[in-house]
C-alpha cells in the first residue's frame, strides 16, 4: 500500500515535472514558424510559467517566439549541436556563422561548453556569442 | 551590329569549332581523367555502362552527357559531381548513390559560385540531394527525375536545393520520395513552373526568403507537410495543384509573413487545410477553388488586407476559420456551395450576405477535440442561430456579394 501510494506521488510528481519534452522530428511543428521540425541539430524549446512546452525548429524562432510571447517562460532550451541534446538556453555558447545554415536562415548554432563552440569554429568561420550577448544581437528569423 | 558580332567571335572562338568530344568507356580511365584532359567548351559523353565517380569536380566549362544506360554511380560515399564553375551542362545522364549524412550535404550534382548552367534530362536516384545549388545564378534545372526511397526524414534531403541564388529556373522536373521536393532559400527572381513534386517525406516546395519569385503550373501531392512559402514579398503563385496534404501540421499551402503577393487560379483539394494565412498582407487571392477540404481557409488574426474574389468554395468541412472576432481582411464576391440564399433582382449576386465562420469552427479553433462533434445535430442547431444572430464569430467577415453560380 505504502509502496503503491509511493508511485502515485512519484508518478504524479513527473507528471507535473516542468522539463522541457524531446522534440519529435518529422511530426512536431514549430511554434513560431509553423513548419515541420526535421533538423535534430538545431531544435530548441520554451517552457512557459504555465507549463507548456513549445517546440521550435531553431534558435531564431525561439528567440523571436520569445520576444513576442505576453506569457512568462520558467525555462528555454536549445540543441547541443554535437550531442543533440536539450541543453540550458541560458548557458550554452553560440556560434553565428554564414556558413553552417540553420533552418531559418540566422545561421545560429548552439553547444554545451566554449571548447565545443571553438572547435565548431574552426570548421566554420563566424563569431561566439553567449546567451546575453545573443539577445543583445538582435539575430532573429530573417 | 555585324562588326559586334564579329568581336564576339573573335573573342570567344567560332562555337564548335575547335570542340573536341571524349568518349568515356566504363571502368576506363574515367570521367575525372577525362575532365583533367579536356579543355573549355570540350564535350565529355558517357558510353553505356556503370561510372564510379565519388567527389568528381568540374572546374572548367564543359557539356558533360550520357547516352542511354550511362550511370554515374556514386558508391554509397559523399557528393558525386561538383561544379565550380561556370558554363557547365550536364544532360542525358543517370547519376545514383550519394552518401548519406546528417551533418554533411551530399549531393548527385552539388554546384557552388557558378553562372550559366544548364542541368537537363537527368535521372536522378537514390541521393540525398539531387541538386544542392549554393551561391549561383543563371542556372536552369529542367526536366529532371529525381526519385529517392528515404523513411527517415532528418538524414534525407532535398531534391532541388537552393541557397543564395539568382534569376534561376526549374521547370518540369519530376521529384518524388526527397524530404523536400524543391527548397528555396535566399532565391531572387526565381522561376518554378511544371514541376510535379509528390511524396515528398516534408514539403512538395518549401520557399523562403525569395522575393519576386514565382511559381505557376505546379502539381503538389500528397507531400508529408504540402508546400510552405513564408517570410517573403512580391511572389506571385499562378495555376498549382495542392493535393491531399494529410495531418496535424500539414497544410495544402501554408502562408507565412508573404506580403504583397498573389494567389490566383490555383486548385487545392482534398487536404485537411487547404490553406493556412498568418502574418500575411496585402494578399491578392483570385479565382481559386477550395474544393473537398477539412479547412478551406483558416486566415489567422494578424493578416492584413488579403482581398478574396472570385474564387470557389465546395464541398469543404469548413469554409473559413479564424481565431478572433477581428477580421481586416475582406471577402467579396466568392461562390460559396453552402449559401442558401436568393437572387430577386436576377443580378447573379446573392440578395442576403453570407458568412463563412461557422460557430463551431470558432469553437474547435478553441477546442480541437470538439471537432467529434462535427455532424451532431446539436452542432447543426448551433450554426442555424449563430448565422441569424452573431455572437462568436467575425461580424465582418462576410461576403455581402456572393455569387449564385460558380465562376466559369
């Protein structure tokens, strides 16, 4: 009885977890541009005070969707572009470069550590930014 | 005149007339020998047979061509021909097997910083791009075949693929199984006419950022998403097909922030929404017929001035949605089959205006899964009321001058 009721708080307690979910390439749509979400490299994600979790298919559309949103967000996600992983908005490094597009034409890229984003670099010739300063740029969908 | 074209000559050399053509033999010394052999304006022809090429540049001007059963086979490992340069035509060929990469863009015939290229009669299969077209301009991609077999729509790509481009043409090629089947984005003064895109895992023509393109006599079937044309000005959109587009996030044609556009005489049947208008103004949309669809239209609250006239509404679930009250966009002189109004003055046009909301399209706008309801009498009952007095649904949104006949 113990143990079950244990489960039902736990279950409840993930139910209610405010996370973002892993988005769903090929089926999601964006919830600022409106297309299909495909690329696993460049996904990102709002999490509003509400709770609801909003995929998106870049970081331009996240941080357009943003600006225009009147609902509190409690957290934002963006895609580690070597792991394609969720990773904190608020402290992954950015890479802006003319040459590794990104679905909505910015050419924003994201990832985990400063080593990642240097190494990205090197491949593709641009510039870092982190999260303030990418807000402060004023990229956006084009 | 006479001594200007005798300069041009003097200039470029007679055409044909210094020439030379290779043959390739299959398992020969091969078409990248050939290349590094030949010189400006020489003619490479594939004889009949297999072709290994991986990563073959092209870096001089060149008609490279196939006679019939020539393959150019690519082995499963990255791009297969790469142009670099201008005045190249490649024609007449199979060209199969790309790589397949999630970071990488492979290509059949992947083409960078070139001008005056002539892609044509090409089968094209089993690739991850057909033709990726970066930083060019003057190219015409004509009456190609492309056709891949990919389930997995993030490692696939697309069948003609342009970013960054220039008074560029593709015009009756027929693509089918890519995740898009053409992709534009950053394209100026493009022109997609007669292509038949269909099956495509995403979009039939995804289109971005290319102003002053147009698209006309297109077929879009049966693509995962349908065809999307967002955040662009001045395009014009003329006699398309959009087909069975299927699904939650799947539109027959989604607008997206077009402005200053027209949508004239296109077919959309049988999608669950024909079209999808947000962010859009200054939309002409004339002589269209919205026929068989779950959603004709569903015009969003932040387009602006989009003018519909002339156009025709049959047999959809819903005629029009919206999501607010607040409606400046105008609707004038449409056949719609569900009016049952009368005509006493004979003029042709409706004595009594016709609103195209439905109530409940308001509420399922609201609350999708009330869409159950849809052939519930109680539903029917709703919509008799709302049309005698509106309460929920956009008071200005009304056609006051609807047709009694459908439009030739």
């Amino acid at each position: 009885m113990r143990r079950t009721s244990l489960v039902l708080i736990a279950v409840a307690l993930s139910a209610c977890s405010v996370g973002p979910r892993p988005i769903r390439y090929g089926e999601d749509e964006c919830a600022h541009c409106r297309m299909r979400i495909m690329d696993p490299r460049f996904g990102a994600e709002a999490v509003t005070a509400k709770g609801r979790q909003m995929p998106m298919d870049s970081v331009e559309c996240l941080l357009d969707w943003v600006a225009e949103s009147d609902e509190g967000m409690r957290s934002l996600w963006v895609t580690d572009y070597s792991s394609k992983q969720l990773i904190a908005a608020e402290t992954a490094i950015y890479l802006e470069s003319e040459h590794l597009p990104s679905p909505m034409g910015a050419g924003v890229s994201a990832y985990a550590t400063r080593e990642l984003a240097e190494q990205a670099l090197r491949d593709y010739p641009g510039r870092l930014l982190d999260w303030t300063e990418l807000k402060a740029s004023g990229l956006s969908v084009k | 005149m006479r001594y200007f074209l005798f300069a041009i000559l003097l200039l470029f050399g007679a055409p044909g007339a210094d020439a030379r053509q290779f043959d390739v033999v299959p398992g020969g010394e091969g078409l990248a020998a050939t290349i590094a052999e030949a010189s400006a304006g020489d003619r490479i022809v594939l004889l009949p047979g297999i072709h290994s090429a991986t990563a073959v540049t092209i870096d001089k001007p060149l008609t490279i061509e196939g006679r019939p059963g020539a393959i150019v086979d690519g082995g499963g490992q990255g791009s297969i021909l790469l142009v670099e340069t201008n005045n190249v035509t490649i024609r007449d060929l199979h060209i199969r097997n790309t790589g397949v990469s999630y970071s990488r863009d492979f290509a059949a015939v992947k083409v960078e910083n070139a001008k005056d290229c002539l892609f044509e009669n090409n089968l094209i299969t089993d690739v991850a791009y057909g033709f990726h077209i970066a930083r060019s301009s003057a190219i015409l991609v004509r009456s190609n075949t492309i056709h891949s077999a990919f389930t997995d729509q993030t490692s696939s790509g697309n069948g003609v693929h342009i970013w960054y481009g220039n008074n560029i043409t593709i015009t009756g090629n027929r693509i089918t199984g890519q995740r898009d089947g053409i992709y534009l984005e950053f394209l100026k003064d493009g022109r997609i006419t007669g292509n038949v895109c269909e099956q495509n895992l995403r979009y039939g023509l995804h289109f971005m950022f290319s102003d002053r393109s147009e698209y006309e006599d297109n077929v879009f079937r049966a693509n995962g998403a349908g065809v999307a044309v967002m955040y662009t000005k001045n395009v014009t959109m003329r006699r398309n097909r959009f087909e069975k587009s299927w699904g939650g996030a799947a539109y027959g044609l989604l607008l997206k922030e077009i402005n200053d556009s027209v949508v004239e005489d296109n077919l959309f049947l049988d999608n669950s929404i024909g079209m999808h208008a947000e962010g859009s103004t200054r939309v002409k949309l004339t002589g269209n017929t919205w026929d068989r669809n779950g959603w004709a239209v569903r015009i969003m609250g932040n387009c602006e001035d989009c003018v519909f006239h002339q156009n025709i509404f049959s047999g959809n679930a819903f005629d029009v949605g919206t999501n607010t009250r607040r409606n400046p966009n105008r609707f004038e002189g449409n056949f719609w089959g569900d009016y049952r109004g009368y005509d006493l003055d004979r003029d042709g046009v409706g004595d009594v205006p016709y609103h195209p909301v439905r109530l409940f399209a308001m509420l399922v706008e609201k609350n999708p899964p009330a869409l159950i309801f849809l052939r519930s009498a109680f539903v029917s009952l709703l919509d008799v009321m709302e049309s005698v007095a509106p309460a929920l649904t956009p008071e200005t949104l009304v056609d006051e001058a609807p047709l009694m006949r459908r439009p030739k």
